[in-house]
C-alpha cells in the first residue's frame, strides 16, 4: 500500500495525470462544440440548439453520441433548397394549369375569353389580334405599342354577357 501511495505522489504521475486531463477536457469541449455545429445547421430553433450542445457537453462524450441518435436527419440548407425546388416546380405546373378566375375552368394562355362563363381574360393585339398579357406595353408578335389604358382588369371582374345583348337586339 506504502508502495502505492508513493507511486501516487510521484511528481513524474502527478504531470501525467495533468496532462491527460487537459487533453480530455479539450477533447470534450472539442466534442460538444461538434454538436453545436452540428445542431446549429440542422435545427432552427434556438432553444433546441442549446439544448443539443448542453446534451453534447454532459454527460461527456456520450452526450455527442446520443445527439446523433436524435439529430434532424437534413441540414436546413438542404430542406431550404429542396422547398425552393418544390415551390418552382408548383409553379411551372400552375403556368400550365390555368385557370378562369371566375368559374375556374381551365383555359389556355392563348385564349382571349373564359368559353364557360364568357369573362374576358386577356386583351388582343389591335394590330395582330395575338393575346396579350396585362402588364405587357409592347406587343411581343408584331410590336405593335399596346395603349396605357387598358380596362383589363374591369373586364375580368365583369363577364361579357352575349346572350343578354343579343336578346336585347332581337
Ligand atoms: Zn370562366
Ligand atoms: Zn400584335
């Protein structure tokens, strides 16, 4: 036993020992700073970041361990990206799923009025007859200058109705 203690209080053992735990404790900071990288590309929530790196910290070593058990499988760069991707797709579909804004039939970007419920959906090109969009100033076909003060918009909310004046001229 007197053997022992001797052993222990070498000063050689004493530096080792020192050494080592110096080394560990970088290794566990080294560790749980891993987490917080970690966690804080793949969580959004601050508080969930903090609780991964205080997970990371205690218990020591194994906390880094556990937090891979539970860590979001995607970093948020990755879900972001992927919902743009998503949203672009949606939106090249919506451009070729269009619709009246009026009975929702679907109609073609070349068409001038809804064919089910007569609401005038785009105004022609006086010069060429093509469909032109509302914001357009030129046209895009014969460029022609398409007039500022276009009561597109009045057209839209108001369906033209045929039959009443073709009644009415009866
Ligand atoms: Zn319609
Ligand atoms: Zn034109």
């Amino acid at each position: 036993m007197t053997h022992l203690a001797a052993f222990y209080d070498n000063p050689d053992w004493t530096l080792a020992r020192n050494v080592g735990i110096f080394f560990l404790a970088i290794l566990w900071f080294a560790t749980a700073f891993w987490t917080f990288k970690d966690a804080r590309r793949r969580i959004e929530e601050p508080w969930f970041i903090a609780l991964a790196t205080l997970i990371g910290l205690v218990p020591p070593f194994l906390g880094p361990v556990i937090y891979l058990f539970f860590r979001p499988p995607e970093y948020l760069q990755d879900v972001l990206e992927r919902d743009l991707e998503i949203k672009a797709m949606e939106e090249r579909l919506a451009q070729l799923d269009q619709r009246c804004p009026v009975c929702r039939a679907r109609v073609e970007p070349s068409y001038l009025v809804c064919p089910v419920c007569t609401t005038r959906l785009k105004q022609s090109c006086a010069s060429c007859g093509q469909p032109l969009e509302a914001l357009w100033q030129l046209c895009p076909y014969c460029a022609a200058v398409v007039p500022p003060v276009l009561p597109v918009l009045e057209d839209v909310s108001e369906p033209i109705r045929p039959t009443r004046s073709t009644r009415a001229n009866e």
